[in-house]
C-alpha cells in the first residue's frame, strides 16, 4: 500500500477496533500505536511529494502535492503527541470520576475518526468530499466535546454542533454553485469537482458564480475556523471538552478549515474577481484579531482565554493569505506550523494544570511553580511563545506578516500591532499571577507527563531561530500555490 493510502486507512481502521477494544491502559497504547503508525506513513509521503512531486490515488480522487502534504505532516505529527497525553491525562479523569469505561472507549475511537476526517479533507481531490470530510469532523468532534456529559459540555456539544452544522450547509451551497460553474466548462462529469481539474480551467469559469460560491464557503468553512462573527461556539468547546480535544481542535482542525478555503481561493484568484476574495479574507483576519485580542482580557477560565487566543492568530492567517503575496502566504504558513505546536503545547499543560487544582477558573489556579515547577515553566514558555516574544516561532511569523503588511496595506499595520498588543498585556497579566503567585492548592493526581509539550515548544523555538533549508523550501512551494 502506498503511503498515500495508508495514512487514510490507519485511522480509518483504527476508529472500529479501538471500538470494541478492551478499555484501560491498552487501549491508551493501541491509539498512540495506531497514531504512531499513521506519522510514520505521512513521513514516507511528505519525502515522496517532496522528491517526486504531485501524487494521486483512486482514480485522482485523492492527491497530495507541497500544500496539503506539509498540512497532512503537521497533522499527524500532533495527532500522534496528543494521544501520547492522552494516556496520562484521560486514566487521571477515569481515576477521578469523570470518564466512565464506556466513554473511554467512545473517546478512543472517536478519536481516529476525527483524524480519519481531518486526513480526508486535507487529500481529498474532490471538493464534494471535503465537504463530507468536514461534516464528519463536525459530528466526531461534538461526541467528543460532550463526553463528560455534563449539562455545561452537552450545552457547548449543542451549539458547536448547530452552529458549525448551519456552516457547513453554507459551504454545501457554496460547493453546488461551484459544481455549476464548472459544469458550464467542463460538463456535468465527474472532474467537475476536482480540484486539480478545476484550477487548470479557472480563468474559464464564470467569475460571477464562483465569486458567489467563494462568499459561502468562507462563511461556511470560517465558521469552523472560528472567525468573528463566526466564533461563538469556540471557546465554550475548548472549555467544556477534555483537554486533548481542545489542543487539536485549536491545533489542527482549524488549520483543516482554513485550508478548505484556501483551496477555494486559489480557483477565485484565477477569474476575473481576483480581488474579492482577498478583500473578504482581510476584513475578516482583521477583524478576528481586533475583537479576540479585547475579548481575551474579559476571560475567567483559563482554557477559554486560549480559546480566544486562537481566534486572534487564526485571524493573523487569514489576514496573511487574504494579502496573497508569497512572503505573506509563507508567513501565513509558518504561523500555520508554530501556532499548531504551541497552542497545542499550551492545553496540555493547562489541561494537567486544571487537574492539579482541581479548577479552570484562572483566580483559582495560582502558584503553579510552587505546586509543581514542570506545570509553572511550562505555562510560562508557552505563554511567552504564544504572545509572540522572540526568539520563538511565532515572532518570526508575525515579523514577516507586519513588514508585508507594511508594504501592501499600510494602514492596517497599527491595527495589527494594537491588537497584538492587547493580546500580550491581557495573556501575560494572567499567566504571571498563576505561575508566580500564592499557591492555594496541593498537586494532587499522577506526575504530569509534560514531554509532548516541551517537544512542541522546543521546535517552535528551533523555527524562530532557525528554519531548516528543505522546510524553507517546502514552505516556498506551498506559498506559490496559494500566493499570487
């Protein structure tokens, strides 16, 4: 089988074995093997696409060139470390009541499912199946934002659910329009809907309807990116869903949403109304990081203010590609992997943080470093990470987008600096009193197991010191697809 197979079949057999597996401590292993296999194939594909170029399966219906394999790479790299946390932290919560064997086992299988759908999205040629990928990260994810069951997180499952459900039938619209401009070009075939097929003839395509299945599809699609007006139902999913799912929700799936629209994009650039989507997609990034970065000093629970803090940086992306510029789509990519590794990074600590306390509520979380050094350092590098102080990834991400935004819109630079800013002042004011101040609690639970997280962090500040030529260049060839 070739990797591009295998990194869609593991997960997808992962999902009814996990099932029906025994629950306990093997069932933990067999995710994390299960996980592990799935990196190891989509290392293979990204050193296939990166020597031999585009590939495809299934009679084109599944491709894989620099832009998807580079997001496919990321995606599996953090699936694989946040099942590495899970095994640690969900045995704390079926220890302390929370989780019930039951829904450990729901919890694991639903989780290669939701890999399963965000792999899918990400290789899938046909824009009808990403958009059936989509939906079924929407049903996975609201199965796993509920699974404590309580009134709080079937409530934020409900609103996720509706919310990215009324999304989602948006982007449908949105596809159907596309699948008639393209039936206009290239007949009511099957190829209608690929995207490779697509983008050979997108200056042939009626701009007034694919401009028209653009304007849905960023609706739909940023529904689940989270962009403001579009956000609501992002930070109560973080709060009330376990930890694990708040560090790929915000780490990957995002990123997934994001990448859909894209796609759509690159179709748009090619007619004639060229310039309307990256109008749309800097009103919107704009607008996102103005309203998140106020927002997030308004938070008492600790895992809704990086839920808003990731709000803000998917707003900076969007900003980024809406510039369109290859230095900006490489900034834009760059903030892609850095924020990935480090919001992810961030709820596990925090995640370990809440169960040491026994609360998410920041006021109450306090003394970190006293209660246990690993949690306290781990917060604050994470914070110092995310807040975008160098030398850490995330500095060198924004730099490059405030100098390009500089030269091509330069009165949105003091917008972007104001807003970021606001974000520091509100983020660091936090952390510092529950890492430095009086510890009102005792540790209690198992050792936090924080490797992931400092492997996460330890890389952001590798790509913020330094980016590895071959990872240059695959960022180049990513940003030339999407850039223009």
């Amino acid at each position: 089988m070739s990797p591009l197979l295998a990194v869609l079949c593991i997960p997808l057999v992962g999902t009814p074995v996990l099932a029906i597996a025994r629950q306990g401590e093997s069932a933990s292993r067999i995710n994390i093997a299960f996980s592990l296999a799935t990196f190891i194939a989509a290392a293979l594909l990204a050193a296939d696409v990166m020597r031999s170029g585009a590939q495809f399966a299934l009679d084109r219906a599944v491709f894989t060139d620099s832009l998807n394999v580079f997001l496919v790479a990321l995606t599996s790299f953090v699936g694989l470390t946040t099942a590495i946390f899970s095994r640690v932290y969900m045995q704390a919560e079926l220890t302390h009541g929370r989780m019930t064997p039951s829904r450990m086992r729901l919890y694991h299988s639903m989780y290669q499912l939701f890999m399963f759908a965000m792999l899918l999205a990400l290789l899938t040629n046909n824009l009808g199946i990403l958009w059936v990928a989509m939906e079924a990260a929407t049903l996975a994810t609201a199965l796993l934002v509920s699974i404590y069951r309580t009134p709080a997180s079937l409530e934020a499952a409900w609103k996720y659910f509706i919310l990215c459900g009324v999304g989602v039938a948006q982007a449908l619209f949105g596809t159907v329009l596309l699948y008639m401009a393209a039936e206009r070009t290239l007949g009511a075939s099957e190829g209608a809907l690929l995207w490779t097929q697509l983008a050979t003839v997108r200056a042939e395509l009626d701009p007034r309807i694919v401009s028209l299945a653009f304007v849905f599809m960023l609706v739909g699609y940023g529904t689940k990116v989270g962009l403001v007006p579009l956000h609501s139902w992002l930070p109560d999913a973080h709060a009330e869903g376990p930890t694990p799912i708040s560090a790929v929700l915000s780490g990957l799936l995002l990123n997934v949403a994001l990448y859909a629209v894209l796609r759509v994009k690159v179709l748009v650039d090619g007619t004639d109304a060229a310039a309307l989507s990256g109008q749309l997609m800097i009103a919107l990034g704009l607008l996102s990081v103005v309203t998140a970065a106020f927002l997030l000093s308004r938070q008492r629970d600790v895992k809704r203010m990086f839920a808003y803090s990731s709000i803000e940086h998917m707003g900076l992306m969007t900003f980024a590609f809406g510039l369109g510029t290859p230095l900006a789509c490489f900034a834009g990519l760059l903030h892609m992997t850095v924020h990935s590794l480090v919001k992810s990074a961030i709820f596990f600590v925090v995640g370990y943080a809440a169960q040491s306390t026994g609360t998410q509520i920041m006021a109450d979380m306090r003394g970190l470093l006293r209660i246990c050094p690993a949690l306290g350092w781990g917060l604050m590098l994470g914070a110092l990470a995310i807040v975008g102080m160098p030398p850490f990834g995330v500095f060198a991400a924004e730099f490059l987008l405030l100098t390009t935004a500089m030269h091509e819109l330069p009165w949105s630079a003091p917008l972007l600096l104001a807003a970021l800013a606001v974000a520091f002042a509100a983020i660091f004011s936090r952390v510092q009193s529950m890492v430095f101040g009086v510890a009102s609690h005792t540790r209690r639970g198992p050792p936090p197991a924080l490797a992931p997280s400092f492997i996460h962090m330890g890389l952001a500040l590798m790509l913020g010191l330094y980016i590895p030529p071959n990872l240059a260049a695959w960022y180049a060839q990513a940003a030339r697809i999407v850039g223009h």
